[in-house]
C-alpha cells in the first residue's frame, strides 16, 4: 500500500476514534460532578427564596440559578433562528429543531469537561470535543436526510457554535479560578 492508502484506511480513523474516544472518556470522568453541580443548583435554587442575602458571606454568592435558566432559554430560541433563517437550511423546521437540539445538548455535557480541563492542567482540549460534535452532528443530519453542502454547512456550524462554548468555558474557567485566588465573586456584592 502507498503512504496514502495507508493514511485513508487507517491512520485517519485511528486518530479521529482516539480523539472522539477522548472526548467520550472526558465527559465520563466528568459525570459525577455534573450531577452533582446540577442537583446543588436545583436545591439552591429551591432554597433561595428562604435565606437571607446576609447569611451569604461575599466571596461565595454566585448568579442566581433562575438567572441562568432565562439565558439558557434565550439562547435556545437564538440558536433554533439562527439554524432556521441564518445557514441556508432551506427552511427546514426539522433540521433547525435537531441542530439546536444537538448544540444544547452537546454545549451542556462538553463545557464542563473544557472548564475542568482549563482549571486541572491549564489546557482545553476544543479539537477533540469538536471532532466529536461533528461526527455526531454529521451522523444525524444524515439520519434526517440532509447531506451533502447544506448537511456538511449544518454539520459545521454546529460544529462552530459547541467549538465556541466550549473556548468561553475555558476562559471564563480561567477568570473564575483566578477571581477565586483574589476574593472576587461572580455576583456584584451590594453589601
């Protein structure tokens, strides 16, 4: 076999499965403390209307978990127009539906595993949960019908979008770790 044959057959699905394996061993790992981040959020949040802003010292209030909720909402919407009037999707209600579907989804297992990457070793592995989001996303365009230029452009805004969550949880990983070293909070104190 020529170098090529050798690089098509082989050495291209053995680098794309180790990177996709990855990033799959990264979200496992991470699964834990998401689960447990998400059920103190929705303690907390159940809680907040009985303690008082007081009782809180300074450096350990956060935004709200309601507040995060709308912006999540907010960019549900943004993205499902987005998919639907603004990449050429020709339109399609389904397609719109599944990619932003895809980006929630993905953006909500991956970012976690950037942030914790960022604040363990210092680097975010964005290649390899990006080839991953668009090995899935090209997988279920293709179960949805769409190929070819606008299931590949689909495949790779949403490729885009995930790439780009997941560099802001880096660097927000970043800001919060070294807000954490000097004593500031993510929420303006009023007292």
């Amino acid at each position: 076999m020529s170098f090529d044959q050798v690089f098509a057959s082989y050495v291209r699905i053995i680098g794309v499965g180790g990177i996709a394996g990855a990033g799959i061993l990264g979200i496992l790992s991470s699964l834990p403390s998401m689960v447990r981040s998400i059920g103190a959020n929705i303690v907390g949040m159940s809680h907040q209307d009985r303690r008082e802003v007081t009782a809180v010292p300074r450096v350990d209030r956060s935004l709200s978990g309601q507040f995060a909720i709308v912006g999540l909402v907010i960019f549900a919407v943004a993205a499902f127009l987005f998919f639907s009037f603004g990449v050429g999707v020709g339109g399609s209600f389904a397609s719109a539906l599944v990619a932003t579907a895809l980006v929630m989804f993905i953006a909500f297992l991956f970012a976690p595993v950037a942030a914790r990457a960022i604040a363990i070793v210092g680097t975010n592995p964005v290649s390899g949960m990006t080839m991953l989001t668009l090995i899935v996303t090209g997988f279920a365009m293709l179960k949805l019908g769409l190929s070819g230029g606008n299931g590949m452009f689909v495949t790779m805004m949403v490729g885009g979008v995930v790439c780009t969550a997941l560099a802001a949880s880096g660097a927000l990983s970043s800001d919060l770790k070294i807000g954490h070293w000097i004593g500031a909070t993510p929420r303006a104190s009023s007292a």
